[in-house]
C-alpha cells in the first residue's frame, strides 16, 4: 500500500479553508444569537427553542469538523516531517 505525502503548501491550503469554514460558522451563529435575541424580545421567544436547536446543530457541526480537520492536518504535518 502506497502512502501519498501531500506538500506543506497543500497542507497549509488545507488549513486556511478550514479556518474559513470556522470563520462562516461563527457569523451564522453569531447572526443566530441576534435573532434568539430579537425573538425573545419582539415576539415573546415563540421560536427561541427551534433557534436554539439550530444554533446546538451548527456548534456542534463546526466543532467534529474542526476537531478532525485539525487530527488530520496535524497527522499530515508529521508525515511531511517524517518524509524530509
């Protein structure tokens, strides 16, 4: 089996798009926080548990996510190393 070392610079690609994808989430949760904010204010919270849901579902989406990019980013930089 053969094992295919990406370089630095992909590797380095990688981890800006991830930190991107970190950066989305938390202006989509940060949008979310206004609206539970507005809704318990404007329309006494008829929507702040289905917002809150929501806002759980990203959070956690967002932090498998970056938890295993993070895991194989840094399993690919021990390679790179191993490799040199």
């Amino acid at each position: 089996m053969s094992t295919i070392v990406r370089t630095t610079d992909a590797i380095a690609d990688e981890a800006i798009g991830t930190i991107a994808f970190g950066q989305e989430h938390s202006t989509w949760l940060s949008a979310l926080m206004v609206a539970i904010r507005l809704d318990a204010e404007h329309n006494q919270g008829r929507r702040v548990a289905d917002l809150a849901t929501l806002g759980h579902y990203l959070a956690s989406d967002c932090a498998n996510y970056l938890d295993t990019q993070s895991s194989d980013l840094r399993r690919e930089l021990e390679a790179q190393e191993v490799a040199k």
